[in-house]
C-alpha cells in the first residue's frame, strides 16, 4: 500500500500574510486522498506526533526541512511537497512527489486559481495524485483559512472568536468544532467543549461519517468513557479503512479493555497498511499472547525483531510472551539474554523480571540470585532508591517481617530531600502492608508520615495510603469517601482504584466486583498489570469460580516501573487464588503444585486473613 505524506507547502510569494496556505495546502490534499483503496494519506497529528517524539520543530516551516524526517518516521514510502506564490492575483503552486523506495522524483505541471481558491488548487494537486480524490468538506476560503491557522497557532488570543465565525460560515465543516472544543479544554471549560462538540454532532449527515467520528472520539475523550471511545473508534476505522492509525488506536483500546479477539484483528488491518510499524507488531504480540495462542505472539514479536534487531525491547516482548503463558524457564532465559545484550535497558529491569519469572517457580533461593544481579546493575545505575527496591523484593518474596523493617528505616532517613522523597513512597507502601496484615492502627499512623513528608512525585501514593487506612466502613460509606478523594469526572480512573482497593481490602467483595468488571471491561488508565487478578480475586470471594478460572491463567508481567506499590495487593495472591479455583472444580493435581508455590512465596511471618493456613 502507498502510504504518502503531503507536508507543509513553502510561501515564495512576497507576502508573508500567506503563509498560512502552506499547512492548508497540505490539509486540504491529504483529506482529498483519504478513503480511498491503495492509498494511505498519512494525517499531519500523526507527523507531528513523531515529530515531538523526536525533539519537535516549529509546526509553520516549510516542510519539507521541518516536516520530512518526520514523515518518513510516521512510515511515509513517498513524499509530496511543493511551492507557492501569489503574483497578478493568481495562485500558482508546484508539488514534487518523492518516492522513497526508488528514490525517484516528479515535479507535477503547475496548477493555477483566482488567488483566494486555495481549494481549487488543492483539489487539482490532489487529483495528479489520484483521479479518486474526493472533494473538500468546504469551499469557504475563510473556513479554510482559520483551520490552518488554528492547526497551527490554537493558542493565539484570535482563533477562538475566528472559529464561531467559522462554525457560522459553514456550519457542516467538522474541524472547526473540534479545534473549538479543544481550546475550550485549555481553557478548562469543559461544558463549553461539550457544547461544542454536541453542535457539531447535531449536523448529523450534513457532516461527514469520517468526520462524525472524530467529533465522537473527541466527546468520548471530554468524558472519559471508553465504550465511547470504542464505539467512535470503530465508526472512525469503518468509514476510513486505510487509517493505520484508527485500526491502531481501536485494537490499543480493545486491549485496554481485554476484548483480545477484537486487538488482534485490529492490529492485522494496521499492519497491513503499515508493516514497518514496530509498535503493532509489539503490541499485537500481547495481545495473541492474552488469547491464548502462543504461536502466534511469538511470530508477532519476531516480526518485531526482524524490523528492529538491534534494540532491546523485542527480546523483552519475547520473555513477556513466555511468561503469559507460563513458559517460565523459557521467559526467564529470553530475559536473561536481554539484560546480557542489553544492561542499560531500564538499568536491569529484565534480571528483575527473570527473577520473577523463577519466583513464580517457588524457588525463592534460585530466585534471590537472579534479583541481586538486578540489586547489581542499579547500583552501577546510582540508583537512589536502591534500598527501597530491595524491601519491595523482601515483601515479594515472603520476608514480610524484614520488608516492613526495611522500610521502617527508610522512613526515619528523611534528613535531606530525596531522601524525603523516598521516605514517602516507604511509608506508603508500608501503610499498604500493615493493612494487608491487619493492623489498620499501625497503617493508618504509618499513613499519616507519608503525609507529613510528602512531596509531589510521590503525592498520589501518599493520597491513596490516607484512603485505604480510614477507619473500617461500610461500601457505601467507602464510596462516599472515593467522590471526596476524585470528585473530577478527570479523576476517575484513580478514584475507582482506591475505592476497589478499599472494598477489598474490607472484605467487601459483592461490591467490588462490579466495579472491577467495568474497571476490567472498559480500560482503567490507572490501573497496572494485576487488575485481572483483584478481579479474579473478587469472583473467587463470591462463589464464582469459573469466571476466577479464566482471569487467572496468564501470568502478568512486571511493567516498565518494575515492583510498584499495589503489586503486593496481587503477587503472591495469584496462587492462592489458582488453588483455591482448582479444588472448587475438582483439579487435585493443579491445586496441590499452586498450595505448594503459594506457601513457599508467603513466608513464615505472614498472615494475610489466614490465607496462609489454608492448603494445609
């Protein structure tokens, strides 16, 4: 499939009142080329977003010196470019198609308007690209004019007032509302972006399916709701199949929201229009993985290393997909050679993951070598919170009496402030665990350190230490106090966490579950790689043990942030819970091998609501 990126137009006229017409040029040809079969019109937000990840360059010169690196980031195989001027009042623009696979270069024949019929001219340059460029969604110069400049100076104190005459002038023209609505969240008035967007939505048909959809995913991103955001997703990749980016951003969605079936298809249209995409290939490779076909996640990420054989993340995917499932000694070899190859990846972040992945051997002793080479290349880091990480791997793997001195400890080292810092994710993590081992007491006072030395990078955790050690309540009253804590519509996804955690934390499981259902279902941006075990865990409390079965079956790999603060809430549970699951359906041998882990990895000094006595 060709996939063309069109960048900014350069002005060689002598006003510089003009430049506008460079981006709207490129605007107005990549709309013309979309929807149409073979053809891939790369989006200039899709440029520009490579383009920031690369150290970003003024978005109003000329592009191909600002645009062109970019482009062919975003997996451009050809390049359209060109010129402009304004003389004896017509507009007469040159383009030049690259093709970066031969290297061969087209100047097309010049192409003539009256000078303010920008879209005439566009219109005629898109269709030397392909006779099946559709027309612009308006023919209003002013339209077209505050679109380009909003595209590129949305911050200039005008643009606003300029977009309701816009919106006037052609009320059927999407991009206006959006841009509108956009400001509107900058300005943080989010009813007003609502109102907007529901205007634009009220045009219905007038507007057109590609662009509904987009004013859809807009209004679906204002209110945080992902079956929204699936549902505009899915309107956006139907009407504009050869968006790599809509197929892109549905399957990331369907994966957030664990529908694996739907990612993985998502991801094959993506790569089919991209098939240098390194990310897809990534990504899809986990999601394969989540659906139980090993095979095929394994041919997804060697895909991966085929395009990029020289970095480090792809044999990393392949330890993920080993240890999801349950290959451990093959995940823990694949992590291994990674941090090998590659010790400057995460600073050893994979000999922390080989060490989980034999942890979850029960060998503890194996797995404690494995975690001091990690222990090792931190410290060659300078890695501050060295000590932290290593109470965190004392918790992990049973030494709960140990880990809660550890950071005990480092609590009381607060003298300077990083060391502070420090001392509040300690206590933090140390309130969680006196909670989990029953004494709300001690976790609330442990609590109230953390917010006594907080500091702002370690604000949230210390805020959900406070939560989770209130005082024992009923779930009614736990939902209250969530609204307290994240009563912005912005501030659900971590207030649903704290109250989910809250209610299992109390044994409230019959109220937990549905919110773990939707949290689980819908995406949770706050949520971290354990969320189908909590959920497991809530269905195992209320009798649903076939339902518990299926969440518990793949491994959940360490994130890039390594051991974090609500791990312990899942790890080494999963055991426990995959024994408890296959006694109720009559799996002796299953629940015998995970009592036997569970128990090794629990230690001797815990007690977590007696969980440890049982099995035995």
């Amino acid at each position: 499939m060709e996939r063309i990126a069109v960048l900014r137009f350069e002005n060689l006229g002598a006003d510089p009142a003009n430049d506008w017409m460079g981006r709207a040029f490129s605007e107005i040809i990549t709309s013309e080329l979309s929807d149409i079969a073979g053809i891939y019109a790369i989006p200039a937000t899709r440029i520009h977003a490579v383009e920031a990840a690369m150290g970003g360059r003024p978005v109003d010169v000329p592009g191909i010196s600002a645009e062109r690196t970019a482009a062919l980031g975003a997996g451009a195989t050809e390049i359209a470019y060109g010129d402009y001027a304004i003389r004896s009042r017509k507009l007469v623009v040159r383009m030049t198609l690259e093709d970066e696979i031969t290297g061969r270069m087209t100047t097309l024949e010049p192409v003539s308007a009256a000078a303010g019929d920008i879209v005439a001219a566009a219109s005629a340059l898109a269709r030397e690209i392909s006779s099946r460029a559709k027309p612009y969604a308006t023919g209003n110069p002013f339209v077209v004019e505050t679109h380009a400049k909003a595209f590129e100076h949305i911050d200039s104190p005008e643009i606003a007032d300029d977009l309701q005459k816009a919106i006037a002038a052609d009320p059927n023209f999407g991009p206006s509302y959006r841009q509108l609505a956009q400001i509107k969240v900058q300005q943080k008035d989010l009813p007003g972006a609502e109102e907007v967007l529901a205007r634009g939505l009220a045009r219905g048909d007038a507007i057109s399916t590609s662009e509904r959809a987009l004013l859809q995913l807009e209004d679906a991103n204002l209110r945080n709701d992902s079956a929204l955001r699936i549902a505009a997703l899915t309107s956006l990749a139907s009407a504009d199949p050869y968006n790599s980016e809509a197929w892109q951003e549905l399957a990331v969605a369907s994966l957030a929201g664990h529908r694996y079936q739907a990612a993985i298809e998502g991801f094959h249209k993506a790569a089919a229009i991209q098939p240098d995409d390194v990310n897809v290939w990534n990504q899809l490779g986990y999601a394969a993985a989540y659906a139980g076909d090993f095979d095929a996640a394994v041919k997804a990420v060697e895909r991966y290393r085929q395009i990029a054989p020289n970095t480090p993340n792809p044999l990393d995917s392949l330890g993920d997909v080993n240890l999801i499932a349950g290959r451990l000694a093959q995940a823990q070899e694949k992590y291994l050679q990674n941090a090998r190859k590659f010790p400057d990846f995460f600073a050893g972040l994979d000999y922390l993951k080989a060490a989980m992945a034999h942890l979850m051997t029960g060998d503890v002793h194996g797995a404690d070598a494995l975690a001091a080479q990690y222990f090792d290349a931190r410290i060659a880091a300078r890695d501050p919170v060295i000590e932290f990480r290593k109470a965190q791997w004392s918790w992990i793997s049973g030494r709960r009496q140990a880990a809660c001195q550890q950071m005990a400890q480092l609590i009381h080292t607060s003298e300077n402030p990083a060391a502070r810092a420090i001392a509040v994710r300690a206590a933090a993590d140390l309130a969680l665990w006196d909670l989990m081992l029953g004494n709300r007491q001690a976790a609330a006072q442990t609590a109230r350190q953390a917010a006594d030395l907080i500091k702002p990078a370690s604000a949230v955790q210390a805020a959900l230490a406070l939560f989770l050690t209130q005082p024992a309540a009923s779930a009614a009253e736990w939902q209250a106090r969530a609204k307290n804590l994240a009563p912005n519509p912005a501030q659900s996804a971590i207030g649903n966490v704290a109250l989910v955690d809250a209610l299992l934390l109390s044994k409230e499981f019959s109220d937990a579950l549905p919110l773990l259902k939707n949290m689980y279902e819908n995406g949770n941006a706050s949520a971290d790689e354990g969320l189908p075990v909590l959920l497991a865990w809530a269905y195992v409390e209320t009798g649903h043990f076939q339902e518990a079965s299926q969440l518990l079956q793949p491994n959940p790999p360490l994130s890039d942030a390594g051991l974090t603060w609500a791990t312990s809430l899942y790890f080494p549970r999963i055991f426990y819970l995959r024994a408890v699951v296959a006694e109720k359906l009559g799996k002796a041998d299953q629940a015998r091998e995970n009592w036997r882990i569970f128990h090794a990895l629990s230690g001797p000094d815990a007690m977590i609501w007696g969980e440890e006595q049982q099995g035995k």
